[in-house]
C-alpha cells in the first residue's frame, strides 16, 4: 500500500497550512486508486475530506 501525507508545524495559519498540504493530499488521492482494502479507501478519504472541508472554510469563523 502506497500512502502520501504531509507532517508540517504552521502557527496561527490555517491559509499556510492548506498550501503546504495540497500537493501532498493531492498524491495521496492519486495513490487510493491502487489500495485494495476498502476500510483503508474509506479512511483515506475521509481524511481528504476533512482537510478539503478545513481548508475550503467550513470549520473557519467568518464573523457573521
């Protein structure tokens, strides 16, 4: 099983942090293609989709 993540300390940027994951999450993506064990596909994603939720400014306030 092939796995791409990214180990990175960013402090007080949530705009950083989703710079330096992207290409990072963007390998991991592509290497789910080759995984053969289902719960292994569904925690992948599953932690893409919590990055891309983060990152696309669901969890950030926007002080409405």
């Amino acid at each position: 099983m092939i796995f791409v993540a990214s180990c990175s300390s960013v402090q007080n940027s949530a705009e950083a942090y989703c710079d330096i994951t992207k290409e990072s999450y963007a390998k991991h993506a592509e290497a789910l293609v080759e995984v053969k064990n289902e719960e292994a596909i569904y925690t992948g994603v599953l932690v893409i989709r919590q990055r891309d939720a983060f990152c696309n400014g669901h969890f950030l306030e926007t002080g409405d």
